[in-house]
C-alpha cells in the first residue's frame, strides 16, 4: 500500500501523523512541541481562509461590478482598511458600521422570522395531535398517551426555561430584588429542564469528540500498521 | 469612573434631544440638559469675551489645543459637564484633595501667603511660568501672547473660604509641573523666607528636582503653618503615570522634557466631536460605576459624603482637609474586596442611593477617586493625573535651554520614573498537582482503552445496532433518498469545521454513499470557507471507487460568505451568487434556483449554521407557482441533534430529516451497508463506557467526599 | 405575517424606548440577582489591583449573522472593562476569531484609551484575532492564556464546542473564567467548565448588569414583557393542539 | 477642518449603520428583494474583506512577538505557514504552472489542518471527561448532579446497548425529545429575544460598536 503512494501523500502522512501525536499529548501537558503545532494549524487556517476569501468572493465579485460599484466598493474596503491603524481608524467608522448595520438587520429579522415566529407557531406540534388523533382512533392508546407526556414535558420545559430567564425584580433597600414568588418556583423548574438539555448536549459533544479521537487513534494504528507491513 | 454607564455610546443623537427632556429625571443615567454646551455656556464666559475663553468650535485652527483644552476645562468647570470633563472629573473634582492642586496653591500661597489677588492669577498663567523659568537668567517680564487664557480665577476666589474651590480651575500645566516635583521647591530649603519664595522667577525650576529628592531623604522641610494644602500626604507623588505616555516631540527641548511638560501641562481639549459633548451629559457615567463608593468597603467609602462633590458649582464651599477629616464619620469595620466584590450589588447601591439626594448623585463625586482599585479613596494619588490631549504636539518654547546640571538632574529623575513605571514581568501560572495527576490519569485510560479496541480489532468488534430501533428521522432521509430519480440535483451543503469531520463523515458517508447509488448529481457548497475543501476530501477519500466521483463530475460551489446574510443571497438567487460557475454547462445548467434541486442536504455540528439554513433558505425552497417544497435533510453532529429536532417536529416540518452522530451513520450503514461508522464503532463503544465510569466513580467519589467532610465540619 | 413582523419589531422597540426612559426616572436597578455578574467586578478589581490582565474572548460569532448579536454584549463588555483596566500595568486584552469582530473589539479598546487620555499607550495588538476559523480561533488563544499573565477570562460572544480548549486552558493556568455564549452547545461545554457560566439569555444581560447604559436594562425589561406573551401564546397554541389530538372528529 | 471632520466621524458610521440596517430589516417585511440583494452583494464582498484585514491583525500580533522575542518560534512557524498557504492557494488558482510535487492547497488543509484540529477535537474527550467527573465538586448543588445524571443517561443510550435497548431508546427519546426539547426550546428562544433587542440596540443607534 505504502507503494501505491505518492510521495507528497507519503510525506503529508508522516506530517499529519507526527502532528497529530504532538497534539494528543497536550492531553497529559502544555509543551513546546504541542504550541508549534499549533501555530502550524493557526496559520494554515488564516492562509486558507484569507485565500479562499480572495479566490472565491472578492475577485469574482468585484469582477463583476460596474466600473461606478466597483471604485464605491474599493473605497468602501479602503475604508475598512484604515480601521488597521489607529491614527487612521475613525475615518473606517462608516465601512464598519454599515456592516453591522446590516449584521442587525439579519439578526433581528433573522431571529423573528427564523426562531420566533416558528417556534411560537411549533407550539401547536407539542403534543403532535395529527399523530395522537391517530394513535388513539387506532386504538393505541398507550402511545397516545405517550405523545401526551412528551408533549406536557415540552410545554412545561419551554415554559418554565423561558420563565426562569425572566429578570424583573423589585428592589429593596438592603435586600437583593426579589422576583414574585411564582415566578421563583417556576424558575426551578425551568433551572432543572436545564440542567437536563445541557446534559443531553454534552454528551453529544462528548460522543463527537470521541469520535474525533478514534478517527485519529484509527489513523495513528492505520500508519503504524503501514509502516510495520512495509518493513 | 469605573464601570460606567455608556452614556456617551448609549443616547443616540436623534434621541438626545428627547432625552433632554428628561434630563432633570434622568437621576440615574445622567443630566441629558448637559448635551449643548452653547445652552449651559457659563455667565462668565458670555459676559466676558475678553477673557479668551471661547467655545471649543470657535477658532479651533488657531489657538493650540494645549490651550483650547484650558479654556475648556475653565469653560466647563461651571458649567455642564462635557465628555472631557467626565474624564477630567478625576482632577476637576477632586478639589482640594488633589495633591497637585495643594502644591499649587502651597505655590501661591507662598508668594501671597495664602491670598491670592487678581493680578498675582495671571503669575500662575502658563506662559508666564515658562517665561520665569526662563527669566532665571534672562530677567525679563514673560510676554503675554493675544491668544493667551486669561483665567478669571476671582469668579472662584470670591471669598476665602473660597479658596479651595478655585484650585480646581487651575489649569493642570500648573499641576503638572509640582505633580513633577518641580512645586515642591522649599523642600529643602528651611529657613528660606517667604520675600524669597515669591522671588520664583529666581528659582532654578530644576533645582527643586534635586530639592524633592533631598527631602524624601528626610531632609527638613518648612511648611506654612495653617495652609492645609502645603500638608502633602506621602505617596500623593505620582510616580509612574505622569510619565506613561508619550507625547509627541515638538523637537524644541529633549524628547522626555517635553514628556514631562506635556504631561504635566497640557490639558486635554474638547472632545473630539459633538456627539461626544452631547454623550458627555450622562451624569451617570460617574455614578454608576463598578467599584461604586457604595461597593467600596466601608473603609474606603466612608467619607464619600454626598455633599461633597458640587464641582460643578464654583460657587460651593469647600472644605480644607482638615475640616472634612472632623467630618468623617467613625470608620466602620473594613471588609476585604473580595467579600464586597461577591455581595450583592443591589442590597449596597440601595442603600447608598436611599441616601444620596437624586440631584447629588447626579453630580460627579468631587472627592473620589473613580477608577481602578483606589476608587473611592480620598486623598490620593490621581488616578489619572495626566489627562493630556494627544492630538496636537505641544507648542514649542522659543529660547528655552537646559544647562548641563538641569540635565543631568532631569536624566536623573528620568531613570528613576523609568524603573518606576516598567510593568512587572508576567509571569506563568503553576498548575496544582492532584488536579493535573487525575487528567493525566483520564488521558491514559482514554487513550489506551481506545486505541486498544483498534489493536485487538481482529478479535472483538461490535456488530452495528438493530435496524428495528432506527428512529423515524432516519427513515424518514431514506426514504427521501430513496424517492430520487437519476440525474437529480442534490444540494450538499458541507458546514462542518474540519475538527468535526471525523463524526461527520461517519454520519453521511451512508447518506453519500446512497445517493450515488440512486444516481444523484452532487453539487456541493458551504459557507465555511473550509468546506468546499473538505467537502472534496471527503469525497475523493471515501469514494473514489465511484466514477462519477473520481473523474469530479460533481460541482463545488465553493466559498458563500457573508453567514447568514450569504446564505440567504445564495438562496435568493444562486446563480448571481456564485456567478463564476459555468451556469450554461452541466451539470449546473439544468439549476436556476434553489428549488430546482431535488434535495437539500445539510451536513453541519453547529446548530447555529443548521438554524441559519432553516431560518433563511428553507423559506425559499417552496416553489411559489407549483407549491411544491424541495425537502431539506441534515446530517448533524449528535451534539446538536436535541436542537435540531424540534425542526423536524414542527408541522408543516422545516427539516424532513435528521441523523445524528456517528449512532445515526451506524443505523444508516445497517441499509447501505458498512463503512466508516463501523469501522469506528468499537473503540466508540469502548471509549463512551470508560467515559461513563469515570465519570460516575468521580462523581460519586467527589459527592462522597464532601458529604464526609461536611459531617466532620459539622462534628466539630 | 408581513403586517405581524412589522407590528412585533415596532412593539419591540416601543417597548424599549418606554423602559428607557422610565428607567432613567427610577433609583434603583429593577433586576434580578445574577451572582456571575457580581462576581466578574470582583474579579476585574482584582486584577486590576494584581497588576494582571483580563482576557475578553468575544468570540467568532459572524457579525453577518444573528450569532453577531452575542458579539456586540461581548464589546459592550469589553468597553466597561476596558474604561477600568485601561490603565493598569496590563490594559485588557480582547480576541476574536473574525476579521470585522476584530476590528470592532480594536475600536472598542482605541476608544476606551481615547476617552482615558490614555491614547498613545494604546496598541492595537490589544484586540486580537488569534485565529479565523472557530478552532483555530480557540486553539490561538489558548497560549495566549498560559503567557500574557492572564488572572479572569471572560467569554462573552459566540462559541461552540471548541470552548473548551480555552476553558481548558484556563483551567490549567488556574485561570478564572467567566463564560456565556449564544450557542447552546457552547453553553452545555461552558456550563460544566467555566467557573461561572452564563446560562442562555442572561448572555444578553451582560450591558445592563455592567452599567452599559439604560437601554440595556430597558431591553431587558421588554424582553420580560414579550417573554410573557410568547409563554402566553405557546400555552394557548399547545392547548389548542391538545384539543385538536383529543378531540376526535 | 480636523474639528469638521471630527464631528462627522461617529455620526457617519452611526448614519451609515442605522439607514443600512433599517433598509435590511424592511427587506424582511416588505418586498424588497431587488435592494436587499444589492445590499447584500456589497456586505458580502466586505465581510470577506474583513477576514482578509483580520488576517494583517494576526500577522501584526505575531511580527511583533517575533521582534520582541527571537525564540517565538511558534509565532515564526505561523507567519510562514500563513504566508506560504495563502500564496500556494492564490497561485493554484490563477496560475497554471503550479508543479503536482509541490503541496497545494488541498495537501496543506488534509494533512495539517484537518488532522491538528481533529486531534484538539479528540483532546477536548479527556477535558470533558474531567470536567464532567468535578463538577459536582466544582459547583455542588441539584442541578449538576441532574446534569451528570442526564449526562450518564444519555451515554449509556448511545452505546451499542443503549441502542438495542428499546427501555433505552424510549428513555433517550423522552430524555432527548422532551425534556431537553423543550429546555433547548426555551433556550432558543430567550436568545432570540435577547438578540432582538440586542440588533435593535444597533438600529436605534445605542450601541455603537464601530467606534461611536
């Protein structure tokens, strides 16, 4: 198999493999070895992204600009640009600030139209009526039921969540503000669905780190077992 | 200043003049009337155009801005606070606790023991000090230029008991220079009378630095009796900030005299735009602060008074030192910063705002420091007794010379300020021992474990789960795939960062590897500016037995940037998107829009990026003339999976399909067969056990420690 | 839904301005106990007296997409601390992971130091971007926590899984950290590594717990108002779908 | 004229911020698709400008710390590998003469990015076991030990057990699908009100992160 390689590949399987050791062994401590890897990592990222960047939205778009839209853009990016030195920066003040700006927009448009509005409405899916009706005319009633505890387990899990978030309070003089009762006790509740989905979540990313280090262990195995076929 | 209320980022100009409105109520947050200078323009200055002062808008180009700032802090003083008077505040306000001002007055005070006249106020004019410097040797009146500030220092020194008010408005040049040491001339001199103190002109200005250094060595030093302000209190010397900064160099004097002049002379000028005038009426940039008098140890706020800080009333009385150390009330117990630092903001600030009248708290502290640890403090070094303006180099002297004795004084002094303000060198921070032995411990488990079910591969492997337990979702993406015709379009979005692509891969190699199998025509793209790259990878690696993938049939897209804002153009027209593709040739040009595809499929571990797709594609997939939808799948991370699923939940559903994780690729390889999810599958297995008993037996383990040391807590 | 999003973003904002001028009338802070917050100006005074320096992590949110969001408390953040470390031995030192976040956070520390008179200390590096892509944003800022003499980590923008690494490295360097992001994945990582994490929106309560200005507490005060009515309006959506799955026709 | 220009630095980018994010959001509840998309090929051809500024920000850092420190030989390491991809991925674009035996692009992300963030990634295993072992030492109360509770739950589900359990599964789905479906749904949305009011914050100008 090793034969069947090219050289640039035998090469960037070595690199990749004394690498991919260094980096597993800041799991035991920082080291030297570990933050030159690193750096590696770090500048072949920003030299890709900032390539790609280049190649793939900056060129092509400009290219196809009108002569007028295309010296509005340089400026607009000459712009940006003098943000790099700080004698210079407040005259980029508007390049900076037409794009968050627009970052606002997207976020606020994005958020109601994309999370708000569909949650909100999904409100009505909680309890999965269609599928309920269903089990129940079948007369499966065990899973109609089953689609009812989850669905109260949802309602009252976003219900309380987002009720624990509330922040009002009435201040006291000597007393940290208090929020009403009610709304105390439901902030429990909401504290523990909480705890709950950010258990869930963890162990999905723990399961996809996990993944990330099998994969490299089974690339370390998979060299190791190269080199001693080759020998 | 401290934690400040972003006043002047937080009112919009369009709404400053509403919130001026407000202004009087604006207790809180500030004093919004103080936005126009011209409207709160001091009777002085209108009065008395003769007087130089003018608003910072007028004349800007001609007078420097060493004296533009002047004027503007005089301006300001009794008027509304500007943005430059909320960062001056720390000087302005500190009244007669500023040690600079105390020197200065011990200055004037000494030519005019303890009065001082009209006319002796212009002898503490600027120029006029730079020219008795000079006159040391040449003996002649300092001339006074057109543009000079005149200061009208009487308006303050109406009375005696006036008096400390007014060394507010000296102008820091004058601070600056004895904040130098160069004020503190007598030091050591005992026994000099006051005929020669008055003589200043006759005073080597740079002598007094070798007179300072002889009395910090303890040499006796004479001190007006009854003038409170000649009572420098030790370690009221700055010793590192005056020096911080760096001036530009007029080219006129050494580089580091002009340092230290501009340090100590030139007052910072106006703001440098309006809006920051109208941000600066926000009173509440300095009262509500981080380490807010109220969140001080008691120790520290206890003589904050709250009538103690009219600065910007020329006309309050104020008080010496002395009379406010009778005012103090009795010291409360000190408690540590940390202790404050964890109690409850509220429960402290309430009571301290119970107490402090709205119109007062408005009004900057006069005596506090506002900044950083000594906030609160009375009576101590500036915290920022070097408020210079930077903009402009400082105006150069004409025929100011040092002799070599003044250099070799100033280099002295230079190298001791030198040492003083070089920062610590950091420092690495050790890490305890147990708590590097227990990850060392996990590492190894980890690792060994795990690379060991690669090694005994041969003798142990794990079957792939039941199919029968696969979930709706999943089925629900084999079915969509199934229904493909060939020579269908499909959309694979590949999101992933490159560390992902281990559990990624995993996931969709069965999804891939059954879309090649219906025949599909992949068009990859990404908003990562990774993923077209690895997207290519991917394919390349994993299916390169494929002949529609090895001879790169597929399309890449590439690069969409712009996030979500990019994702929502590409889905709104993909073709001016990326129109450096070649539209009118296969296998794009069958594609006008987005809904020409037959299938979307996301790859992605971010559910941000996989609620970017649903939020600003999936809107658009629906044809708006036949009704018909393009469905969307994801192959997501099992880290997002939770968040993802309540997409697929919704009716009408916005994700008509998910699987997650490596579980996910592994119920899918059970119907197109194995492939990398199985070929991970037990060291997977071997790793998520070891991981649950680890966690469990240090779970339990620290749970049971602690109930024991409670008990024993509770025992004794 | 056209007429509906209009009226929701006109609502929003009306809301926000009443708060914030009502809340300029009122003495008091009207909010609840958030004890990170507390803890975090502790932690800033301290390190301001150490003599050490605070580390702002704003994150690798795009500023292009609703992630941005999280990023702004973050510079809103960075800006208080900066009015009060500026002109400490180690001035605050803020990285991103996103070339326009960058610039936003040099801007923001440039303005700070403007505003102090501090202008000529002023260095750029002291807004970073240590890496541009999420990993490697994270894996460039982890040396810089076991070099620069970094004594409080505060996380405040868009982070993902990758938050660990700098956790992590907190950890090791027996770094404090204070940590929320908008990203429920980072939060899970961050709920079980940060010293005091920041759970979901009160992210977004950073300004307002740090005195940014009475808007921030007057967003937060609408955000209750419409809070309620989402609770209002899920509850009475989901009964009806209830009714619906009951009832049989 | 330093006084002009001055006075319309600020208001110029909070002019320019404001008109601009007013116009988007109308692009959202009006029909105007037309000018969002003019709007949006501007944004997008100066958010990839950004990145590339935001590449001379990193390169300035570590410039810096090799001048200061001759032996930043990981800063060394970064600028080169920096330099070198970003110029390997330009010449392979718009060059046809790039040699096969020289790394391209392609080699640079497979062999050192992909495998050195993979390897942080499987790194991040050991942090989170740790963590997860401490936590209810580091922050004792009822919630972290549901958190590990949950935490264990959920792995035992996704092991090969787990999976073929159907208690299992059944328990996963109510874990995964209900408990935590409806926690992440609050979540999610608490975040979208904060970041509404947090976007609105901009478009009304109160918050000025670009150097207002």
């Amino acid at each position: 198999m090793l034969i069947e390689m090219t050289l640039l590949d035998l090469i960037g399987m070595l690199v990749s493999f004394v690498l991919t050791v260094l980096v597993l062994l800041y799991a035991f401590d920082d080291n030297a070895l570990f933050r030159v890897a690193v750096y590696l990592f770090v500048g072949v990222a920003a030299g890709y992204a900032s390539a790609v960047a280049l190649k793939d939205v900056i060129f092509p778009r400009m290219f196809g600009l009108e002569r007028d839209q295309l010296l509005l853009v340089l400026l607009w990016i000459v712009l940006l640009a003098m943000k790099l030195s700080p004698r210079t920066a407040r005259i980029g003040n508007p390049a900076a600030g037409l794009l968050v700006g627009v970052g606002a927009a997207v976020a606020v448009g994005g958020s109601i139209q994309g999370t708000l509005i569909p949650q909100v409405l999904a409100a009505g899916d909680f309890f999965a009526p269609s599928l309920m009706r269903q089990s129940f005319q079948a007369g499966f009633a065990g899973q109609g039921i089953g689609y009812l505890i989850r669905g109260l387990a949802i309602l009252v899990g976003t219900v309380a969540t987002l009720a624990h978030f509330h922040f009002g309070a009435k201040p006291a003089p000597n007393q940290i503000p208090q929020r009403y009762h009610l709304i105390e006790i439901i902030s429990k509740v909401g504290q523990f669905f909480i705890a709950v989905t950010f258990g869930v979540i963890f162990a999905g990313i723990y399961s996809a780190t996990l993944t990330a280090l099998v994969e490299r262990l089974a690339f370390i195995y998979q060299v190791i077992q190269l080199f001693i076929s080759g020998l | 200043m401290g934690f400040t209320d972003d006043s002047d980022n937080d009112l919009p100009d369009w709404l400053s003049d509403l919130g001026s409105d407000q202004g009087d109520e604006g207790i809180e947050y500030g004093e919004d009337s103080a936005f126009d200078p011209e409207e709160d323009k001091p009777e002085w200055i209108t009065n008395d155009p003769s007087s130089g002062f003018e608003l910072p808008e007028e004349d800007e180009e001609e007078v420097p801005d060493w004296l533009a700032g002047l004027r503007e802090q005089h301006s300001t003083s009794t008027g509304p606070k500007t943005d430059a008077d909320i960062f001056l505040s720390d000087d302005d306000d500190l009244d007669d606790q500023d040690w600079l001002e105390n020197i200065r007055d011990q200055y004037v005070g000494e030519e005019g023991e303890g009065e001082i006249s009209p006319e002796e106020e212009l002898d503490i004019d600027f120029l006029d000090t730079i020219q008795a410097l000079k006159a040391e040797d040449e003996q002649e009146e300092p001339p006074v230029s057109d543009d000079e500030p005149t200061v009208r220092l009487q308006d303050y020194f109406a009375s005696p008991e006036e008096e400390m008010p007014a060394k507010e408005d000296t102008p820091d040049w004058i601070s600056g220079l004895p904040s130098m040491g160069f004020g503190d001339r007598d030091a050591d001199q005992p026994g000099e009378d006051e005929a020669q103190a008055e003589e200043e002109a006759d005073t080597d200005w740079l002598r007094k630095i070798r007179d300072q250094e002889a009395a910090e060595r303890g040499e006796p030093v004479e001190e007006s009796p009854g003038e409170p302000e000649s009572d420098i209190p030790e370690g009221r010397y700055p010793k590192e900030q005056p020096f911080s900064e760096t001036p530009e160099v007029t080219g006129s004097l050494p580089a580091w005299m002009e340092t230290l002049q501009t340090s100590g002379l030139v007052l910072p000028s106006e703001p440098d735009t309006d809006e920051e005038l109208a941000g600066a009426g926000y009173s509440d940039e300095e009262i509500s602060t981080l380490f807010e008098q109220d969140d001080l140890p008691d120790w520290l706020g206890s003589d904050s008074a709250p009538d103690t800080g009219p600065s910007a009333e020329p006309s309050a009385p104020s008080r010496t030192p002395e009379q406010e150390e009778d005012e103090k009330p009795i010291e409360r117990a000190e408690l540590p910063s940390w202790l404050q630092a964890i109690r409850p903001v509220e429960a402290v600030t309430s009571v301290a705002e119970d107490h402090l009248p709205d119109e007062q708290e408005a009004l900057p502290s006069g005596e506090q420091e506002r900044v950083g640890p000594l906030s609160g403090l009375r009576d101590v070094l500036p915290a920022e007794p070097h408020i210079i303006h930077f903009g402009t180099p400082p105006r150069a002297i004409p025929g100011f010379e040092l002799t070599e004795i003044q250099r070799q004084h100033a280099d002295l002094l230079k190298s001791m300020v030198g040492t003083e303000s070089a920062s610590a060198p950091t420092k690495r921070r050790t890490v305890a021992n147990p708590q590097q032995i227990l990850r060392w411990v996990i590492a190894i488990l980890l690792l060994a474990f795990t690379f060991a079910a690669f090694w005994l591969s041969n003798s142990f492997t794990l079957m792939l789960p039941k199919p029968e337990g696969m979930p709706p979702e999943n089925l629900a993406v084999i079915s969509l795939v199934n229904e493909l015709s060939a020579g269908d379009q499909v959309l694979l979005a590949v999101e992933y960062q490159p560390g992902l692509s281990g559990e990624l891969e995993a996931a969709s190699a069965a999804l891939v590897q059954h879309l090649l199998l219906q025949d599909a025509r992949i068009v990859l793209v990404s908003t990562q500016p990774t993923g077209p790259g690895l997207g290519d990878a991917f394919l390349q690696e994993n299916f390169k037995g494929d002949d529609y993938i090895s001879s790169r049939q597929y399309a890449n897209l590439g690069y969409v940037s712009g996030g979500s804002a990019g994702l929502l153009n590409f889905a709104s027209d993909i073709r001016q998107t990326k129109a450096d593709m070649a539209w009118d040739q296969p296998p794009l040009s069958d594609l006008q829009t987005i809904q020409d595809f037959a299938l979307v499929a996301v790859l992605t571990e971010d559910p941000d990026t996989a609620r970017s797709w649903v939020e600003q594609v999936q809107p658009l997939l629906e044809n708006p003339l036949t009704g018909q939808e393009v469905p969307m799948v994801m192959v997501v991370s099992a880290q997002a999976e939770p968040l993802v699923y309540p997409y697929y939940y919704t009716d009408p559903q916005q994700v008509a399909g998910l699987i997650s994780g490596i579980g996910g690729g592994a119920y899918y390889e059970t119907v197109t067969g194995p492939s990398i999810a199985q070929h991970f599958w037990t060291a997977y297995n071997v790793g998520l056990v070891l991981a649950m008993i680890i966690i469990a037996v240090g779970s339990i383990y620290n749970l049971t420690r602690n109930s024991l040391s409670g008990l024993s807590k509770g025992r004794s | 839904m056209t007429s509906f999003k209009l009226i929701m973003i006109m609502a929003f904002a009306g809301l926000m301005l009443f708060y914030y001028f009502l809340g300029k009338r009122r003495n008091l802070r009207h909010l609840r106990d958030i004890p990170a917050f507390y803890r975090l100006r502790g932690t800033v005074e301290l390190a301001v007296e150490d003599g050490t320096r605070i580390h702002v992590a704003v994150g690798r949110g795009d500023v292009l997409s609703p992630q941005g969001a999280s990023a702004m408390v973050g510079l809103s953040l960075l800006r208080q601390i900066a009015r009060v470390a500026s002109d400490s031995d180690h001035p605050p030192l803020a990285t991103t992971g996103d070339g326009l976040l960058g610039i936003l956070a040099q801007d923001t520390i440039r303005v700070c130091f403007e505003e102090l008179n501090l202008a000529p200390n002023y260095e750029p590096t002291l807004g970073r971007v240590t890496g541009l892509t999420p990993f490697s944003y994270a894996a460039g800022t982890m040396p810089m926590i076991f070099d620069d003499a970094i004594s409080a980590n505060l996380m405040i923008g868009s982070f993902g899984s990758e938050a660990a690494l700098i956790t992590s490295a907190g950890e090791r360097s027996q770094t404090k950290t204070l940590a929320g992001t908008d990203n429920l994945p980072g939060q899970a990582i961050l709920y079980a590594t940060a010293h005091d994490p920041l759970i979901g929106e009160e992210l977004y309560a950073g300004g307002a717990y740090m005195d940014a200005g009475p808007m921030h507490e007057a967003s937060l005060h609408t955000q209750d108002v419409f809070r309620w009515a989402i609770i209002g309006l899920v509850i009475i959506l989901s009964l009806v779908g209830l009714i619906q799955g009951l009832v049989t026709p | 004229m330093k006084k002009f220009i001055s006075n319309f630095r600020a208001p110029l980018g909070m002019i320019f911020a404001i008109s601009a994010g007013l116009i988007m959001l109308m692009t959202y509840v009006l029909p105007l698709d037309g000018l969002r998309a003019i709007i949006l090929n501007i944004v997008m051809i100066g958010a990839a400008a950004a990145l590339v500024i935001g590449v001379f920000n990193l390169l300035a850092v570590h410039v810096k710390r090799v001048e200061e420190d001759n032996k930043a030989l990981g800063s060394l390491v970064l600028i080169l590998a920096l330099v070198i991809t970003f110029v390997v991925t330009l010449l392979q674009e718009y060059t046809g003469f790039y040699p096969d035996w020289l790394p391209g692009s392609d080699w640079l992300l497979t062999y050192i990015q992909v495998p050195v963030e993979s390897a942080l990634m499987g790194v991040m295993a050991v942090t989170l076991v740790y963590a997860a072992a401490r936590i209810v030492t580091q922050r004792p109360s009822i919630f972290s030990m549901i958190f590990v509770l949950t935490l264990l739950v959920t792995m035992i589900a996704s092991t090969q057990f787990g999976m073929d359990s159907n208690l299992g599964q059944s328990v996963q789905t109510f874990i995964s699908h209900g408990l935590a479906s409806g926690g992440a749904r609050g979540i999610i949305i608490g975040v979208a009100l904060g970041t509404i009011a947090t976007g609105l914050r901009i478009l009304m100008g109160f918050d000025r992160p670009y150097g207002g």
